[in-house]
C-alpha cells in the first residue's frame, strides 16, 4: 500500500514513523496502528488527486473520517484514526511540511463506553483452581491465570517478563508498561506459590538455549507469546463465561475486584499503569453496575 504514495508522502510517513518511536516514545502496538491510520489519511489525499503533502486540509480530513464512518468503522476506531491524524497534523507543522496544524480543529466522535464483562470472585477461584495437575503445561498455565488476574497486568506485561523481574522477598513485578514506562506490581501469595511451582517443577523441563532470562515458555523453550497466552486465558474461562474471556477480561476483573474491596482510585491507576486517572473510572461504572444489579435481585422494592 505505500509503495502507491507519491514520494513526497513516503518521505513525510517514514519520518513520523521514527518521530513516534525515538521522539514519542510511543509502545510499538501505538506506532504500528498510528502510521497504518495516516497511511490510509495519506491514499485518500492521494485519491482527491493531490501529490503534495501541504494541499492536506482540514476539509480533506473530515472527508477521510466520513468515509471511514460510512463504511462502518466503529466510533472507538475512528476516535483512534482522528488521534492519528491530529498527531500526524502537528508533528507535520513543526516540521514545516504544513502551512498550518490542519487538524488541530478536527473533532473525532467519542468513543462509547462499554462496561466490561467481568467474573465474580468465585467464578475467578474456580478458573484457576481448575487447573490441576503438575505436568509442565499446568504449572505454566496456572501462574498465567493467577498473574494476570492477581496483579492486573496487561498480556503483554506478562509475557515480557523475565525472571529477574521477580523480587520475590518482597512479592513484587517489576514491569516495563506502555511507553516503556516501568512500575513495580505487588502479587500474592497464591501467585508466589505457582511461581515456586513453575520454577522449580515446571521451567526447567521447558528451558533450551533459547529461553534466555523469559519468564514463561512455550513447548519449545522460547518465550511465551501473546498469542498463546490469549488461548490459555480463553480455554481457561470458557465453562464461567460464553466463549471465555481475553487475557483483557481478567485485568478487567483484578481491577473491579480491587474497587469493590475498598482501594483507592487512585492505587488501581498506579497499580494498571493507566496515564490518566479517567481511564480507570470506566472500573467505579462496572461496581456501581454490580450494586444496582444486586439491589434489583435481592431488595422487594427494586
């Protein structure tokens, strides 16, 4: 698809792919999906016939976006895609490859608001335990449940960890978020226990020369990946919820569970590594649900 952009826009994509990653500091997943956004902006400046990058408009962005949306794009994607874009806009004004931030003024539809599906505290006792056994693939599989879902970190977090990110005198992660912002992550003692098991029982079985310092592997010795990560979590919580949950689902679940045991807002956001307190009240919306679901079952007057 780039190779059908002028060069003038070729240039202009390769430099705000390295602005996004040396400058921004953005997580590789933030880079890949901003510069495949402004790849798409950049065809459809091609396609109204223009070759140059300064005949961008604002005009020409609210027609991107109102394509987008007639093709159906959800409201959170073209969120994104006006995000890319406004960054993409400003950087190009700095660099003086615009007259003017064209997309200063644009305005992106919000996003809706969903509330996440989440387990209760029981049905997240019987995911775990439900994993019996000390064959390696069980050890192994175990600690992912009891991580992910008793530290709240994202799939991501988890598979980048190393062994020596454990500080296990303390029962703490140290785990590098997005933006390669590191922060510390107490666990519990459920956790520690499947940490000894998988290190004393079940890694070693697994390590080869390729497992390096990885925490978690695959069958083959080499670093868990998302992907597989993903299906233990889903093969794991299909027999409490419909189709199981994403690795997501249980980082929804830590946090809902942490709120509804009385913590602070505050120390979710910190212990999630959310950048803005906001996005972690989408968490007080899932209790307060909670609550006005339990009042209409249980109260006569509800």
């Amino acid at each position: 698809m780039r190779a059908e952009l002028p060069a003038d826009f070729l240039r202009a994509l390769h430099d705000f792919e390295r602005f996004l990653s040396l400058e921004r500091n953005r997580s590789a997943n933030t880079g890949r999906a901003y510069v495949g956004d402004v790849t798409l902006l950049l065809h459809h400046l091609a396609s109204a016939g223009e070759r140059e990058l300064n005949q961008l408009t604002l005009r020409i962005l609210r027609s991107w976006l109102a394509e987008l949306r007639d093709t159906g794009a959800a409201r959170t994607t073209l969120a994104r895609r006006a995000a890319a874009a406004r960054t993409f806009t400003s950087w190009a004004f700095k660099h003086e490859l615009l007259p003017a931030d064209v997309g200063e003024l644009l305005v992106s539809p919000r996003p809706h608001r969903t509330i996440p599906t989440v387990l209760s505290a029981t049905e997240a006792g019987q995911v775990i335990d439900g994993i019996e056994g000390d064959e390696t693939v069980q050890l192994r599989d175990r600690l992912v449940l009891e991580l992910l879902y008793g530290t709240g970190i994202r799939v991501a977090e988890l598979v980048g960890l190393d062994v020596a990110d454990l500080d296990r005198s303390r029962r703490v992660l140290r785990v590098l978020g997005k933006g390669n912002k590191q922060r510390t992550v107490p666990y519990g003692v459920p956790a520690d226990q499947a940490l000894e098991d998988w290190l004393c029982h079940g890694r070693p079985s697994w390590q080869t020369t390729t497992s390096a310092d990885a925490l978690l592997l695959g069958r083959r010795g080499g670093r868990l990946d998302q992907r597989a990560a993903r299906t233990i979590v889903k093969r794991a919580t299909a027999g409490v919820t419909e189709g199981g949950l994403s690795p997501h689902g249980l980082r929804h679940t830590a946090a809902t569970h942490l709120l509804d045991g009385g913590a602070d807002l505050r120390s979710v956001q910190e212990l999630l590594g959310h950048a803005s307190l906001a996005i972690t009240q989408i968490y007080t919306h899932v209790s307060v649900d909670r609550l006005r679901q339990s009042f209409r079952q249980a109260h006569p007057r509800a």
